[in-house]
C-alpha cells in the first residue's frame, strides 16, 4: 500500500495560510484525479481545491475551521490498490477539549466525520449562519457526526443519554462562554449535530424561563449584494454577556492590514463634489425601458462606472501606480474598475477586467457577474488581482458620502453617496432635484490636487450631463 500526500498549495500569490471551510470526502471514500476534495478560504477568497491523483482516503489531517499554512499536509490517499483505506488509527481531539477521552464506541476518525456511503460527490454547501458568516469568515456548515458501525448517521432529535454532545471546537466554546450545558441543548444539526443557533435558543430560554424555548432558526443566506455592495450581517451575541470576542482571519485580517498599510503608505487627499444627477436618474429609466438592453441590469452604478471611465479617458494620468521599490510612476493603458462589495466574509474589491475597452451593454454584464459572484462567495483571487481604480457605492447604506482608504496598489477611489430628492437651484428657481455626493481619495504622490479636482469635476459633469458619454466619447 502506498501512501501519498497532498499539501495545502499556494492557491493565490505569495499566500502563506488558508482556513479549511469544508471537507468534500472522508476516510474510505474514493477519489480520482481532479476531484474537489475541500473548500479553503484564502486571505482574498473561497477557493475548492482539487486533488492531483487516484486513490482512496486514508486520513484528514485537519478538521473544518483550521488555519493551515501553506505546504501542510492536509489529506493523505491510498494508491496503487483498489481496497479501501483504514481510518486514522487516532482522531484529531478539538483543541478546546484535546484531554477528553473520545467516547469508546466512537470509530477512530478525525473529531466531526464519520463513515459515511459509498459516495464521492460534493455535497451541497450551506448557506452561513449570519452571526459566523460575518465576523468569523466561517462558511461552513457542521459536518456530519461519526457514529459506531453505522453507514449513516442518523437524525436525533435530542442527545442520547451518556453519550457526548456533538458539536463543533467553536460550538462548544460558544457554550461554555455562555453558560450552557450541551448535552440539555436539542439539536438541529445534520445528524444530531449542535449548533451556534441552538446553543443561543437554549441561552434565550434560560434568560426567559417562563417563555417558551424557541426552536433555533435555520442559518441565514448571505444577504444580498445591492449595486454592488452587500450588508454583512451583525454577530449573534449572548444578550447578558458585557463583551464578545471575534477572532479576526481570513478576509477580514488582511482587509485590516492591507487598510492599515495603505492609511500609513500612500498620502491620502480626499475631494468631494455635491452635485444634480437628476438627468443621470431620468437616463437610467430610460435604458431600462430600451429593448436593444433588455435583459440587463441598468442602474445608476452602471452610468457612474462609465463616467469613471470617461473621466480616466481624459486624464489619464490618474490611473497609474507607485512604484516604490524601482521609484517610478506606472502609467496603465488599461481600466481594471474594482467595485467594493462587502460581503458576509468581510470587504473585497473584485475588479472587471479592461473594463476601458467595454460598451454598455458589456459592462452591465460585467458587474451582475461580479455581483453574483461577490454574492455566492466565489470571488477568485484573481478577480481581485491587479485592480487600478475603485468605485464603493456607500449610498446603498442611506450614507452621504465618506473618506474612503485607497485599495492598495491604486492611485484613486470614488466614494458616491445616497441619491436624495433634495431643493435645487434648477434654472434660477428652486425645485426639488434628484442630489447626490462623490467623494474622491487620490495618492498624492502620484496626483496633485489640480489632477485630481480635474478627474472629480469631469465625473461631475458627466453625471450632471449624461450626453457627455457620447460627446466626450
């Protein structure tokens, strides 16, 4: 029998961690080349990874929720023979509890799989609970149980008497923190699992005795990307407790310092413009009701972003980079438009690719893609690679503007602000007019202020006067 071993790859660049959201197989099961055998998440995204060979599970080095360098081992196969492997002759204890004893009946698998059918297909993931999906960057769900001589763990409405509670490290820390005892908690979970909800119904029910415990809600889907910008969802915290602790990862610890990086880095100058956009609103209506773009998603986002696009036409210098190792200002002869999306993981700015060279119709296709894919949770990294301005659209939060931080590695941001009706000077009378404000953070380094009032006033100008998409064209 040999034994061969998969390590955890490099899956974006220079990546050195990633965090293991869930495992596709199990010991036993068979695997061929090519087959997605996990989900990781990346500092910059949710990628599957595939294995590079046949043979059957032996082992899984790591449970879900583990952070794992880059070139771990993290699943070992059986090749060269057409029998099953052996479990792992130990389980992997949680690191809350690694001096319990593992209850004997229990098969020697690692902590929350068990032998599971005959079966090598990706289940089917779902959807994070908010309270996890947005602080934590956990999207998995609670992995099936191990159970003794069973092919399938069955569905249990409470916890069979002497036997552990099931649950997951994070789950039974949650528990201990709040109090709760997990063997009086009723699962939900597959297979008798306990889950972050439960564990908060049983906390709720202790709080309020005379109420009648409430059946723990299902997990929420991530909430919806709208123009481009989604709301991560508030942490589920115990109502009585003084503090939560989150432990920042994943997306959200690299946004942090890649923040941080940029705020002490590149000197920020940041410009705003409080404008009429009423022609820009009366445009988009009409685009909608054009059937040459039926089908599309026309919005007030998608003529913002062309009138980025225009305004970098004619300054160009605006888009570049600093370059500080060789000390040279890198023009770009390309429009890579990032659009910050803030998702259940945490803030990603995935980019539309020659974004420049697009019509309309085009770009509209551009941004659903991006949204859609912002929404599932399948930005790539390479989506986000290479960006060279960015458009955060903090209007959809009823905001009016801000001071947006530069992406890091781009010379500009546009920030665009809740559009109000609001009264206006319109034609020498005042009447009520659609307003809104930009708001623009520029590298000073590489654009001065008479740039930068320049590509923020021509943005303006286009959105006060939208036939300036065809004019200045």
């Amino acid at each position: 029998m040999t034994i061969r071993e998969f390590k955890m790859p490099d899956v974006g660049e220079g990546l050195t961690e990633a965090e293991i959201l869930k495992w596709f197989v199990q010991p036993g099961d068979t695997v061929t080349d090519g087959q997605v055998v996990c989900e990781v998440e990346t500092a910059k995204a949710a990628v599957e990874l595939p294995i590079p060979f046949d043979g059957v599970v032996h082992a899984l080095l790591f449970e879900e929720g583990t952070t794992v360098d880059v070139g771990q081992v993290i699943i070992s196969v059986q090749t060269g023979s057409g029998e099953a492997a052996e479990a792992p002759a130990q389980e992997i204890p949680a690191p809350a509890e690694a001096e319990e004893a593992a209850p004997a009946a229990r098969q020697p698998v690692l902590v929350g799989y068990g032998v599971s059918e005959a079966s090598t297909k990706r289940r089917p993931r779902k959807a994070p609970a908010p309270a996890v999906a947005a602080q934590n960057g956990t999207t998995a769900p609670v992995a099936a149980p191990a159970v003794p001589a069973a092919p399938v763990a069955p569905a249990v409405p409470a916890q069979p008497t002497g036997e552990r509670p099931l649950a997951k490290p994070p789950v039974r820390k949650l528990a201990k923190d709040l109090g709760i005892d997990l063997a009086s908690v009723v699962p939900t979970g597959d297979g008798g699992v306990v889950t972050r909800e439960d564990v908060h119904a049983a906390a709720a029910a202790a709080i309020a005795p005379q109420a009648v415990p409430a059946a723990a809600a299902p997990a929420a889907a991530p909430a919806p990307v709208a123009e481009a910008v989604a709301v991560s969802a508030a942490p589920a915290a115990d109502p009585s407790a003084r503090e939560t602790r989150i432990p920042v990862k994943g997306v959200r610890k690299v946004t942090a310092q890649a923040m941080v990086g940029s705020a002490f880095t590149a000197p920020h100058v940041t410009e705003f413009i409080t404008l009429d956009v009423t022609r820009t609103m009366k445009l988009v209506q009409e685009l909608k009701d054009d059937p040459d773009l039926a089908g599309l998603r026309i919005n007030p986002l998608l003529l913002i972003a062309k009138a980025v696009l225009v305004a970098i036409r004619r300054n160009p210098d605006v888009n570049a980079s600093w370059d500080e190792a060789a000390q040279e200002i890198v023009l770009k002869h390309y429009v890579n438009l990032g659009i910050a999306a803030a998702t259940p993981r945490g803030l990603i700015v995935p980019n539309i690719k020659d974004a420049h060279a697009k019509t309309l119709g085009e770009l509209s296709k551009s941004l659903s893609s991006l949204v859609a894919t912002a929404r599932d949770g399948k930005t790539s990294p390479a989506d986000m690679q290479n960006g060279t301005i960015t458009i955060t659209n903090v209007g959809v939060f009823g905001v009016d503007t801000g001071t947006p931080i530069l992406n890091p590695g781009e010379s500009a941001i546009l920030a665009v602000g809740a559009i109000k009706l609001q009264p206006w000077v319109h034609k020498g009378k005042v009447k009520p007019r659609q307003v809104t404000t930009l708001a623009l953070s520029f590298d000073h380094r590489l654009i001065d202020g008479e740039l930068g009032s320049k590509f923020l006033a021509d943005i303006a100008a286009v959105l006060e006067h939208p036939r300036r998409l065809v004019t200045w064209s």
